[in-house]
C-alpha cells in the first residue's frame, strides 16, 4: 500500500502538471502566430510520438521494472517544459510537444504496471485502478482551471518554467521512494501455484484479440476532437478561465462515478458499454444543443469516462495475463494514434459539420467492432515480488 500512496503522489503532480496546460495551450500557440490547422497537428503530434515511446516501454518494463522509466519519463518531461518557457515561434512549439510526446510515454505503462502487480485480486486491482483515476480527475479538476489562473497572474513563460521544476523534483523523489527490484513475471498453472512465465519470442506477439485496441482508440480520438474544440468555441474568443473551469467540470463528473467502487464487482465489459453509450450520447447532445448547456453536458459525459477508464484498465489486466508491460504499451499506442488522429480530424472538418457529431460516430462504430463477452472466466493476475501486497 505504501508503494501505491508514492505512485498516486506522482501521478497526481504528474497529472496536475500536465492537465494545467490544456486550455493555455492553444493560446500560448495562437500567441506564438500559430494558424488553427498547425495548433491541431501541434496537439496531435504529440500523441503522434508516443507510437515509438510505447512500442520501447512494453518490453523494457516488462524486463526491468516500472521505476527507472517513471524517474525517467517525470524528470526529462520537466526539463523540456522549461525549455518550453523560451521559446518563440510555432515550430520550436511543435518539435518541443514531439519531444515531450515521447518521454512521456513510458510513464503510463510502467505507472499501471506497477500499480497492477501490487494484487493478484481482479477486485483489489480494480480498485487500484480506480484509485489511479481518482488521483487523475483529481489533479485534472483542479488543474485546468489553476493553469489558466497562473498564466493570466504571471504569463506563459512563468507558468511553464514552475510546472517544469515541480515535475523534475517528482522525478527526483521517485528516485528515494519506489522500490528498485522489479518483481518476476509469473504464470498462472493449473494446481495454483505460480512459475516465472518467459519472455521470450515464441510468445504471439499480441497476448490478446487485437480489435479490443478499439477501445482505448475511439475513446483517445473522441477526446482529442473535444480538446482541440472547447478552446476554439465561439470562434475562437472563449477565455483561457472559461474554457479551464469547463475542463474542470469534465473531471467533477468524472470524480463522482469513480468515487462508486462497488461499480468494480460488475463486468469490466458491461461498465465498458454503459459508460461508451452514454458518452455517445454526449457527443451528440453537445453537438445539437445550445452554448448555455454545455456545462451540464460535459459534467455527464465526465460521469462517462469516471465508468469507462478503471474498466478499461481491468479488462486489459485480465487479458494481458502475466504480459503488463507490453498490453498497458499497447493499450497506450492505440491511445495514442486515437489522440493524434482526433485533433487532426477537427481541424479538417468543414465549418457546416460538428466535430462532436464525429465523435459521436466514431464511439458508435468503436462500439459495433470490438468483441463483446464476460471476461468472468479469465484467471486473475498472480504477481509475488517486492511490488506485491497481501
């Protein structure tokens, strides 16, 4: 437990950081003389590199343990932000964002890694997953709002360059806290017991039914349309503080579901059908509706994701099996390429169709593809090592 306490500190830092820069993104962008088409593929490319940082964090965590790629990706995160302070034009904004894009991937992996191996349990783990979204929304209920507060108080230079610092100390302290023995990987077998399972090459190289990436990819490209569009409504003339408390209530909605941990007993594929319908129908509402009710909206579709993501990281638990570094990689490059392709997409999009009604198509077919059935009978997890709690 005490592992798990460090790991939602980080997370939280981690999260806050950098969930305060969505909505001043776009103006820090436009400041720079960055047209609306490049401020989509800036926001897209990052995204776009967390392909290669994930396809390296899979086999790398699952070899060597979560805690140097956290130090890693927390501390090299930092230092680009303070570069970031400096610059001044578009483009050293978008080779800054690749870069960041990068590093960053390896923290999702080795993060939930590490937070699945502290139980053999499906139910503990769900609740260690739901813990991990609660720190989440947490720090992204408060800091999307608090970053626009700080660059209207002292500028974007100043907010980047303290974001920056505060990460590279969680990187620092991360080094003194998690433990540094990754645990084996083991293998379920018959009597019950437990055995090292190899990593070796005659092992498919997916450990699951690859239309489940699906999932975390419409859900990824459905987020980004909604990212790239709240700071662009109103053509463009929201304020930095309306479009940060709009964030906000997105993580209110999504803070009181995952507050409901008795929601863990069910199917993680129920929860997942539930939460992907009703965020559909998000998506389209807010595509209809007027401006004035776009905040009770997005609070529901914030319930949505609180059902959607501790499922989505359950069900991919029990279909990696003893193989966590390589699904949740796989699970963040669908991710990945979903949050790259959605921002690109609306800001392709003519000005006649609404980028929500997109999202709402793409979570709708996102839904028909991928199987559906009860994962009840899959084995759980058995993980014993220095990461494991009783």
């Amino acid at each position: 437990m005490k592992t798990a306490l460090w790991l939602y500190l980080f997370l939280f830092i981690a999260f806050f950081d950098l969930h305060a820069q969505y909505p001043i993104l776009t103006p820090f962008a436009i400041s720079l003389g960055a047209a609306p088409t490049f401020i989509g593929w800036m926001m897209g490319i990052y995204s776009l590199t967390h392909l290669p940082g994930n396809l390296m964090a899979g086999p790398m965590v699952d070899k060597h343990g979560s805690r140097r790629y956290i130090m890693f990706s927390l501390t090299a995160a930092g230092i680009i932000l303070i570069i970031q302070s400096y610059i001044h034009t578009p483009w050293e904004l978008l080779f800054l964002r690749a870069i960041s894009g990068f590093v960053l991937a390896f923290l999702s992996p080795a993060c939930l890694a590490m937070l699945a191996q502290l139980s053999d349990h499906p139910v503990t783990q769900g609740k260690y997953m739901s813990g991990h979204g609660v720190v989440h929304t947490l720090a992204s209920v408060l800091s999307p709002a608090a970053g626009a507060f700080i660059v209207a108080s002292f500028g974007f230079s100043e907010t980047f360059s303290s974001l920056g610092i505060i990460l590279v100390i969680t990187g620092l302290m991360a080094y003194f806290t998690l433990p540094k023995a990754a645990p084996a990987p083991q293998a379920q077998l018959s009597d019950g017991q437990t055995t090292p399972a190899p990593l070796s090459g005659s092992q498919p190289l997916l450990p699951f039914n690859w239309r489940y990436l699906f999932l975390p990819f419409v859900l990824a490209c459905a987020q980004g349309i909604l990212f790239y569009e709240i700071p662009l409504r109103n053509n463009g003339s929201a304020s930095m503080m309306s479009t940060g408390l709009l964030f906000s209530i997105i993580s209110l909605g999504a803070l009181c579901t995952l507050s409901l941990l008795f929601l863990n007993k069910y199917s993680p594929m129920v929860r997942l059908i539930c939460g992907i319908i009703l965020m559909s129908l998000s998506f389209y509402s807010l595509a209809i509706v007027a401006e004035a009710t776009i905040g009770i909206i997005l609070f529901i579709l914030g319930t949505a994701k609180g059902i959607i993501f501790p499922a989505l990281a359950s069900l991919f638990i029990r279909l990696g099996g003893t193989r966590l570094g390589k699904t949740f990689a796989l699970q963040s490059i669908a991710t990945s390429i979903g949050s790259f392709a959605g921002p690109v997409l609306a800001g392709q999009l003519p000005d006649d169709l609404s980028p929500f009604f997109v999202a709402f198509l793409i979570l709708m077919l996102g839904l028909l593809l991928i199987p559906i059935k009860r994962l009840s009978s899959t084995p759980p997890l058995s993980t014993h090592g220095p990461y494991h709690s009783s």
